[in-house]
C-alpha cells in the first residue's frame, strides 16, 4: 500500500470516529435528562441495597443466630421437642424460621427442623422441612439430601429414597460419605427390583472409593446383584 493510501485510510479512520463521537455527544445532549434519571435510579438503589445489607438484614441475622442458640443446644443435647418448639422461655427452630424465615439463620433452623423430626419418626415432616434447606455448603447440602433418602425410606419409598441418596453422593463426592450413600442408594433400588442401578452403585463403590469402609465388603453386594439380574 502506498503513503497516499495509508493516509487515505487513517483519515479516513479518523473521521469515521470524529463521526461516532459526534453522535454520541448528540445522543446525550438530546437525552440528558433522561440519562440523569437513569444514573440517580442507579445511585438510589445502589445506596438502598447497601442500606439494607447493613441496616436491616445484618441486624436481623444477629438477631436469628443469637435467638438459635438455645434451640441449637437441645438439638446437640437429642431433646429435639424442646429444639423443634421451644421451652416457653427460648424459641425453638419453629419459632426461629417463623420470624427469621428470611435469614441464613432462619434456612439453617429449617434442616435443624427436619433433621429433628427424622428422630423424632415423624419422617413427612422431616422431608417437607429438609426439602425447603438450601445451602451452598456441599456437607450440609448432601447430608440433607441423604435425610431426606432416610426419610424416604421410612415411609417405604424406595424409589425416592434411592434418587436422594444418589443426589448426595454426586455432592462434593468424597472417601468418607459418598460411599455410605451409594451403599444406601443400591439396597434401596434392590428393594424396588432395579438390580442394574443397585449393581451400579455398589461397583462405584469398588472403583472409585476403594479405601473406603464400604469397600471392604462391598463384593458381597456386588455378587448378590448380579445374582438377582440373571
């Protein structure tokens, strides 16, 4: 390309821009108010998110923890009315997910509700509380999971049982809890007749989480699987 052409091309660059700049600058002269209220909008709810984080849903987070104390006791101590109801003078887990339903505290007291109720056999409301516990912790996360299998199981179905189990055992899967449930997960699809998946389950077992205790006798299962699949 000759000199001509590459300055031909940069002026032509140039305006090109010059042009751009021009209609930007007119855009936001002609809709400068509208821009205005745009930024302060902005500004508002930045300030009014800020204003909540710090004001209101902080304080009310204390609040929770502080008011769950107790209730966490009982649970530690396997008296789990008193955790689940209170005691007349300290609020129970109820109570906690009633007034605090909004906070981490109040999602916390809902596995701390269920997980009670597990114990205590009323296993439907075991799993409606377990079910509405969400959590971005991958231990808390499975071992509701797993509950909510346990409860399943209870109430004799199996099927679901074995697809919570199998749930918990993709979280975060590990040496020391991902074999329990997959161990729970096969016998629960031996008790539905689903032989394939129960045998499944057990030979992951035996590949993947070899050094585990489950491992140890988990040929057994394996053998009685593929016995029932013949």
């Amino acid at each position: 390309m000759s000199t001509n052409k590459k300055d031909q091309v940069h002026e032509d660059n140039f305006e090109n821009l010059e042009e751009a700049l021009s209609r930007t600058e007119q855009y936001i002269e002609k809709n400068q108010k509208k821009l205005t209220y745009i930024a302060l909008a902005i500004i508002v709810i930045a300030v009014g998110i800020f204003s909540y984080q710090k004001y209101y849903r902080a304080p009310l987070e204390q609040s929770a923890q502080a008011e769950m104390f107790q209730a966490q006791r009982y649970f530690e101590l396997d008296s789990f009315n008193l955790a689940i109801n209170g005691d007349g003078n300290y609020d129970g887990f109820l109570d906690i997910i009633d007034n605090y339903g909004s906070t981490e505290a109040g999602n916390l007291a809902a596995y701390y509700t269920g997980i009670s109720y597990l114990h205590l056999g009323e296993f439907q409301n075991a799993i409606n509380y377990l079910e509405d516990f969400s959590s971005d912790d991958f231990i808390l996360s499975s071992l509701a999971k797993a509950a909510i299998g346990d409860a399943y199981m209870e109430l004799g179905n199996n099927e679901k049982a074995a697809s919570n189990y199998m749930t918990a055992s993709s979280i975060n899967p590990n040496n020391f809890t991902t074999p329990i449930y997959l161990q729970k997960a096969g016998i629960a699809y031996e008790m539905i007749g689903n032989y394939a998946d129960a045998l499944a389950a057990y030979e992951t077992i035996e590949k993947d989480f070899a050094k585990s205790s489950e491992a140890r006798d988990i040929e057994k299962y394996i053998t009685r699987a593929k016995l029932k699949l013949k």
